[in-house]
C-alpha cells in the first residue's frame, strides 16, 4: 500500500505487438494529472521488407499515392516484427525459375520468370476488383517452380536460407512472396489513426495487416496446417499466450468470438465496420509457430507520482505507436490516508486561577496536501480536541493550515490553546489533532498549576550508606511564597522507609521561612544495591517539591581459608579450600566474585568464583605451584572483587621444601668451599654470570656447578652477588 503524501511507482511492462513506430506513453495519474512516462527496451525493427508491385494495378485503386504509403505502413508494421534473415534470389545463367501467384486484378494464376528479388525482401502483387463484398481482402501466398544445375539456387527459391523450409515435414517457411487482392466496392477507411472510422466503414489498415500475415503463412502453409487439430491450433507459442488450444472458425483463422488482451486478434475470418485489429501477441506467436524469429514484443513502462490524499482510483498507462497504433491499460489503485503528526508539546507552568494562553500550542505536519485537480475536488482539513486534565469540558475547533504541502513537501499547521485551572495541581493534557479522512495523532503534557506558595525540602548531601545509621544526612524544609507571620506545620514522607526513615511532621516556627530535622538510614540486610528514595513534604495550601536520595549498598566481601600457609610440593600442606562469604544473599543469577594474586604465578585457584543466588558464601580450592626449584618463604595476598560489593583480601605464605643443591650447606656465603669467606667467593659468581649469563637454574645443565645461590631463590643473578659482598662487608 501507498500512502498519501508517498511517492507512488509504476513499473510494468506491456505488449506492444499492435504498435509501430517510436513508441511514446503517457500515464494518466487518476487524480486529473498526468505526465509522459519513461520507456526501457522497446522493441527494434526487424530486417525484413515488402516490396510492393503496382504494375498489375490496371484498376487504378492504388493511384492514389496516399493509398499506397498506408499500405506500405501495414505491410511494414507487420515485417518489423521479424528478425529472420532471408537469402537473395538471384538467377543466374542455367537458373530459371517462375514465380506463380493469382492475378490481383482478374483472379487467375498468373507467373513471372526470373524475378531477382533481393535478400530480406518479400515481393507482392498488389490490385484491386470485386471480391462480391464477402472479402476486404484477398492474399495468395506464391507458388514456384525452379530448374538449376545449382542447388544452392534451388534452396533459396524454396527456402530462402530457412533451413526448417527444406526439412520433411517442413519446420520453417522462406517465401519469396505473392499478391493481395482488395475488394474494390468497399467503402474502406484510409487513416493511420481511427478518429475518422466510421461505424459502416472497413477499416483498409486493419485487413491489409491480415493480408500479408496470409502471405507470410498463416494459415497456407504445411507447417501451419500440421497444427492445426480439431479445429484448434496448437502450436506452442499460441497456446502459451492463449492458455490452451487456440479455436479456429476455419483452418486459415481464428475464431470470430475469441478475445485475447480485451480484444479480437487480427487474424480473424470476419472483421466489423467499424473495428481495427491491428496485430495481437496471438497473431504473432502463430507466425513464431510456423519458423518465424519474432522479435520481443513488450516495453518497461515507469514512472513515479506522489497523491495528495487517500483515494481509490484507476490509473491509466497509454502507449501509441509514431506511425500506427495506440493501447490503454488501467489498473486499480488504492492510496490510503497518511495521519497527521503532531509535533512534541512541552510541559507547562500555570497560576491557579490565571488564564494560561498558549499560542500555537499544537503544530502538526501532514503528507496529504489535496487533489484539486480530481473531479470532484478533493481537499484536506484537521480539527483539535484538548483535554486539560481537570474535569472541564473538552476545547474543540478548527485547526489552521500555515503552508499547504506538496509533493515532497508536508503541509504545515497549528491551533492555539487558552485555559483556567481554578486550583493547584499536577494534571495530565490530551491533545488530538485529526484529518478529513479519520487519521489522528495526540500528545500528552503537564501543566503545573502552582498555588500561592511552596514548601521544598533539600539535602546536605545526594548520597548515603545503608549502614550510615541515624544522622546519616540533614534535610533543609523551606517555605517561599507565603506568609511567615505563623509557624507551619509539615507532614514528611519517605518513599521507602526500609532505605530511610525521617520524623512524620516538622514545625517551621513562626517568623522563620526554614528549619532541618535529620534522617536516619536503614540497614535492610538485602543484596539490593543502590535505591533512589524520595522525600516529599505536604502543607495544607502550599505546592510541594521533593527531593531524592540515592542510598548506596553495603556489602562487604570476607576471605577466609582453612589454613593460610602453605608448602610447596608436600602432600596435605600444599592446598587448602579458601572461602568467599557476604553478609545478605546473593541475588538472582548469584555474584560472581574475580580473584586476582600478588604475586602472581604462585598459588593455583580459579579466576572468579559464583556465589549462588540466595547463598552468602562459595568455595574454591588455592593450591602452591611447585616450581621445583629452591625460594625463600613468600608472601602472597589474594584479592576478591564483584559488582555490588567491597573488595576483600587473604594474605597467604609459601613455604619452599626444594633442596638447595646450589646453596653451601655449611656456609651459604662459602661459593668455593674454601672453608673461608673472601673475595674470590664473589669472583666466582661474577666469573660465572659472565660465562653463561643470569638464569634460573637447571636441574639437568647446571647439575655440575658449585654453590653459586648463596640466597636460595633458584637462580644465579646479581642478587647473589650483592648477597655475598654484603656479608663480607658486615664482617
């Protein structure tokens, strides 16, 4: 569905076979405008002419030369359609030939010898006699005979280079012509165009194109006659465009009565005064059925239009042939009603009591902008309807257009508003603004209608801790606007008295416009996060404004462990199960608590842990990685974090248990075994430093080495070094 105000396209393509000539189309919107549609692809003209002889004319119905050119118009619409490709006949010495055909003036058999005819030309005898009013027309497809030592000039007298021609049965047809006949007592209509066919006239076009689709074939030939069965044709091309069998009222013509695109092919037995039948699809695919190349016959019609307002209408697509031809489609189309739209409408303020004009308070766009060109006229306009919220009667009226829309441009309007509330409040306006054709759009606002005076409540601070307890924050209560001469009386309420509580009432004493009062937060003990809570004041008279509070969750996280040191690489001393625990029930979906070591690389335990939903605690295992190497005890703290609560920690310490192959049993400071400590202790470690680097030492590599880890870390560095200097420097 298209709506109004939307561009609406059209894309059809349609049979264009009764046309000739450049082809132009116009759509005629339905709306009482039109435009020149856009064409893709139209058909091409074929090869193929017929060459027309008057010289057996002796009649003289072809004198006229206005005569002659509509005839060569039909017979040329009527090739156009063809992309065969037909040889030369071109006699040459030992050649002969006769080309036999009836007489268009006496009706008897007559013949010519040794007609040249050029390639893509078929020759054809014109005249004119009576025909005894019972035929427009009258066509004979040629005859021959041919001798020749050459058979190649025998084929192209029979066949024209259409191989199918030669075939047995044949499949194709190559003619080189033959004659037509008009009834000269008609009273024929000699127009390109119909606007002057009378109803007793016989439309000349109409049976001339009938004619030569006779000499091209139809219906006198084998070919066509081998399909026709029953009396019906049923060559494939035909019935895929007719849908079934075709029905012929004799074995030359369809039938009288049938119809084919809302009208009757051209290749009938009988044509009306009156009628023109110029080729249907039909009449072509019966040719196509007999060898003929028909060209594509359709063109892509498109365009595009924008209505002005919903309506059902009949567009109409008409196409017309330069030369010959012209064709009307029309289809159904429904354009629905494009709503208005009713721009945002901003919240009020009002004085009780104190009319509130609001100029322009409704501004609307809608797509819809009319047809003024459609019988009858068609034409928008909208009316509002305002509910103030307070029990009055609803405002109704016109609403004024400001600019009217056009194709691509909306149309633009508004409506004014005036009102009085009588008391203070807080009150909800509807606002409709509706079109012509039942779409609607509404907006909803507030209006605050203030009293005389206000009572405001504020904070000293906008956030507080559950467990802040009494105290936890102080509350300002200020009135403005009225008298101070008497103290006031203010009732007090919190939204959410498991977050915060505060005194029912406070007293402002006379002569003063404030007083505070503390409030107090709840511990709810529920993992809830953190909760707005509001406070609202109420006077008697007196507008209230409240204040919010955000009351943040306290739940902090406990590490725990059945035992906190640990020795790296024996059985029962070297894991432990460690224990996350809060202090409220997790939610749904539970906490998922991040574990993270420093430092890391010596405990082994999972990186996060879930408290379930509804539990307080979770467990998970912390082992020590045996790195198998000799360290002094470490100390390792584990730290747990998670949405919602505060960081807890562990401290754990390691104990190492690896032997220390690299250390001096007896004195760690002795690196050569000397027995002694002196400098070439520390000669020792920086000689081999240099040979082969700091490291961490290697079982299996380093097996041969002396005592170079005086500080039983694992590993030979500087460290070890300084160890050894710093002691001897004690000494």
């Amino acid at each position: 569905m298209t709506a109004e105000g939307q561009a609406f396209a059209v894309d059809q393509t349609l049979d264009v076979s009764d046309l000739f000539g450049a082809i132009s189309g116009t759509i005629a919107w339905g709306d009482g405008t039109a435009n020149a549609a856009t064409l893709q692809s139209p058909p091409v003209s074929g090869p193929i002419r017929f060459r027309l002889d008057y010289s057996l004319d002796t009649s003289g119905f072809f004198n006229d030369a206005s005569r002659r050119a509509l005839l060569q118009t039909a017979a040329d619409m009527v090739s156009s359609k063809f992309g065969d490709s037909l040889g030369a006949i071109q006699p040459l010495a030992g050649d002969s030939w006769e080309a036999r055909f009836l007489h268009p003036i006496t009706g008897i058999r007559v013949s010519r010898t040794n007609l040249t005819i050029p390639a893509n030309e078929i020759l054809v005898f014109i005249g004119a006699r009576d025909l005894g009013a019972v035929e427009g027309g009258l066509a004979d497809r040629g005859g021959f005979s041919a001798q020749s030592p050459r058979p190649a000039f025998l084929d192209a007298v029979k066949s024209r280079g259409q191989a199918g021609a030669l075939a047995s049965p044949a499949t194709d047809v190559g003619p080189w012509g033959g004659s037509i006949a008009f009834d000269s007592t008609q009273n024929w209509y000699f127009g390109a165009s119909t606007g002057g066919l009378q109803s007793n006239q016989l439309d000349f076009v109409s049976v001339a194109t009938h004619e030569f689709m006779h000499v091209m074939g139809f219906g006198t030939t084998s070919v066509w006659d081998s399909k026709v069965v029953n009396s019906t044709f049923v060559g494939a091309n035909a019935v895929a465009v007719f849908g079934s069998a075709v029905p012929m009222a004799d074995n030359d013509h369809f039938s009288n009565s049938l119809m084919i695109d809302a009208r009757r092919p051209t290749m009938v037995q009988i044509f009306n005064p009156g009628e023109r039948l110029l080729p249907s699809r039909l009449d072509l695919a019966g040719l196509k059925d007999i060898g003929w190349q028909l060209i594509p016959q359709t063109v892509r019609v498109t365009g595009s239009h924008t209505y002005g307002d919903n309506a059902d209408l009949n567009l109409r697509t008409t196409l017309v042939g330069a030369t010959l031809g012209s064709k009307s489609t029309t289809r159904a189309v429904t354009i629905t009603n494009a709503a208005p739209v009713l721009a945002l409408i901003s919240n009020k303020t009002a004085q009780a009591g104190t009319p509130l004009v609001l100029p322009a308070l409704g501004q609307f766009t809608d797509a819809g902008f009319g047809m003024p060109l459609a019988t009858p006229a068609r034409s928008e306009t909208f009316t509002y309807r305002i509910q103030w919220g307070d029990g009055s009667p609803d405002q109704i009226g016109p609403a004024n257009i400001s600019s009217l829309g056009s194709p691509g441009q909306a149309t633009v309007g508004f409506f004014d508003a005036t009102h009085t509330y009588p008391s203070a409040g807080t009150f909800t306006a509807t606002v409709r603004v509706g079109d012509d054709d039942g779409g609607f759009a509404e907006r909803s606002f507030q209006v605050t209608v203030a009293p005389t005076g206000r009572v405001t409540l504020s904070l000293d601070k906008s956030t507080i801790a559950e467990n802040s307890g009494a105290g936890a924050a102080v509350l300002t209560v200020t009135r403005t606007g009225t008298s101070l001469a008497n103290a006031l009386v203010v009732n007090l309420a919190s939204s959410d008295t498991t977050e915060v509580t505060l005194p029912a009432s406070v007293t402002i004493p006379a002569n003063q416009s404030s007083t505070t009062v503390s409030i107090s937060a709840v511990d709810d003990a529920l993992f809830d996060g953190t909760q707005r809570v509001t406070l609202n004041p109420s006077a008697l008279g007196l507008e209230s404004v409240g204040v919010s509070l955000d009351v943040t969750d306290f739940q902090p996280l406990v590490v725990t462990a059945d035992r906190t040191e640990l020795r790296e690489g024996i059985d029962g001393q070297s894991a432990t199960v460690a224990r996350i625990s809060i202090r409220s029930p997790a939610p749904s979906g539970g906490v998922l608590v991040s574990l993270v070591a420093s430092p890391s690389g010596v405990l082994v335990f999972p990186s996060s842990v879930l408290i379930p939903a509804g539990s307080t605690e979770a467990t998970w295992n912390v082992s020590a990685f045996n790195d198998n190497r000799p360290s002094n005890p470490r100390t390792v703290v584990v730290s747990g974090s998670g949405p919602g609560i505060l960081s807890g920690t562990l401290q754990f310490t390691i104990q190492d248990d690896d032997p220390a192959r690299w250390t001096n049993p007896t004195n760690p400071f002795d690196i050569n075994q000397s027995g002694a400590l002196n400098p070439l202790d520390v000669l020792v470690l920086i000689d081999e430093i240099n040979r082969s680097r700091s490291r961490v030492l290697d079982p299996v590599l380093d097996a041969g080495l002396l005592f170079v880890d005086p500080n039983r870390d694992g590993a030979l560095d500087p460290l070890d070094v300084l160890f050894v200097i710093d002691e001897i420097n004690r000494r």
